[in-house]
C-alpha cells in the first residue's frame, strides 16, 4: 500500500483492520508494506476481508480513500496420502501404451 501524498517524510501512517489484522497480517506504518505472519490454511479460512488506510500522523485524518483487500488463500496438497486398505499392489507390462 503506497499513498501519492506520501512524501516520505514519515508525516503518513498506515493502519490495517479487518480479520486477522495485527495477529496474521502486519503492516509497516511508515512504508505500507503489508505481510503475512505465518502460514495461510485454506482448510481452515478460505480468505480473509482487509482494511487499509493511509492516514496523516499529526491530524489523524485519511489523505486517502479507505483500501479493501481482499486475499484469497489457495489451497495446496499439505497433507500426507492415506491407504487405509494398503498396501496396494501393481504392475505395468514392459513397452505398455500410454
């Protein structure tokens, strides 16, 4: 997250709310950068509803329009295969078609 009135001078904030916000996700008041603290499980939350703002640090009021995030979490193959009618047994004749 990165605001055009961001002069660099350390005068914009940035805050994030929403789920997750401070305990999963972070974001660097000064620079906007925004990170995920550990690892996402679409088993357990398929995405997550985040809030960004860019705000001016002595008067606290926004120098830009409220950001939404919204972060999809896909899914990957994190879990160990399981047989339970294993083991299992095959064969492949030599020069079979595909």
């Amino acid at each position: 997250l990165h605001s055009n009135s961001d002069k660099g001078d350390g005068s914009v904030q940035y805050l994030l709310s929403g789920e997750g916000a401070g305990t999963i996700f972070t974001i660097n008041e000064l620079t906007g950068d925004i990170h995920a603290k550990k690892s996402l499980d679409r088993e357990k939350k398929s995405h997550y509803v985040l809030h960004a703002r860019a705000v001016d640090r002595f008067t606290n009021r926004a120098v830009e329009p409220e950001s939404e995030f919204i972060i999809k979490v896909q899914d990957v193959n994190d879990n160990a295969p399981k047989f339970p009618d294993g083991p299992f047994s095959a064969s492949v004749p030599e020069m079979a078609d595909i």
